[in-house]
C-alpha cells in the first residue's frame, strides 16, 4: 500500500470516527447497521435534501432518506469498510460501548458534538420504528 493511499485511509477513518461520534452523541444508541448507512449518508458530499424534506415532512421520511444513496451500492459497500475501522477504534478507545449489535455512545456528560442535519436526524428516529433485518432489506432494495 503506498504512503498516499494510507494517508487516505486514516483521513477516512477519522472523518467517519467524527460522524459515528456525533451520530451516537445525539442518539446515544443505535444499531450497528443503522450507524452505518447514516454515517455513509452524512459523509456523502453530494447529498442534497432540501427538495425532498421540509420541517413538516413525516410521510415516508425513511424511506425518502434511504432512496438518496440510490445506485451507490458500490461506494456504499466500500465504505463499510472504512466505518467499521473508525467504529472499532472507538471502541477500543472506550468511547463507545457494544452490546451485540447495538453501539451505545459511552461519553454520557458530553454533549457539544452534533451534526446540523434535521432530515438525517428525523430519518434516525423513524428507523428507531424498524427491526434491523427490516432496515437492512429496505436499504439493499433501495440501493
């Protein structure tokens, strides 16, 4: 692996080590496959959501959030990778607890860390109402 490609990776795995963070900052808890594909989401720099989501949206909100990564499976499944890495770090730096599948944000005192996305943080909670078996099939379909 040359110096460049590494140098990228551990700029990939910090910048996906601040998203867990600030996902599980504001959630305190949530599945590992559910902190994936929203951490994908928030790092996408072409994510645009203003024309499918106003303030007052709540029909299909998931479902619209889910559809905004169609046809990139395979920057999706590349991704992983890279999350998975950040999400053991933290975990082996105690900044997150793992109870089977669930992450659990273990810095209960601190709260300065968000991320300033009302569409990705509603989606979040309306996937609170989704099994992960559920989530995941609605994903794989979608994506």
């Amino acid at each position: 692996m040359s110096n460049n490609t590494q140098k990228m990776e551990v700029l990939l795995i910090s910048k996906y080590c601040d998203i867990v963070t600030q996902i599980l900052a504001v959630h305190k808890n949530l599945s590992v496959n559910k902190t994936m594909f929203f951490a994908y989401l928030l790092n996408k720099d072409n994510f645009i959501y203003g024309d499918i989501y106003r303030s007052n949206t709540s029909v299909d909100l998931l479902f619209k959030c889910i559809s905004q990564v169609s046809g990139s499976y395979l920057e999706y499944c590349k991704s992983i990778e890279y999350i998975l890495k950040a999400i053991h770090l933290l975990i082996r730096n105690g900044q997150l607890l793992i109870n089977e599948t669930e992450l659990i944000y273990a810095k209960q005192c601190e709260t300065g860390i968000k991320y300033n996305n009302k569409f990705i943080e509603n989606a979040i909670y309306k996937s609170l109402e989704f099994s992960d078996r559920q989530f995941l099939k609605e994903v794989i379909n979608n994506v």
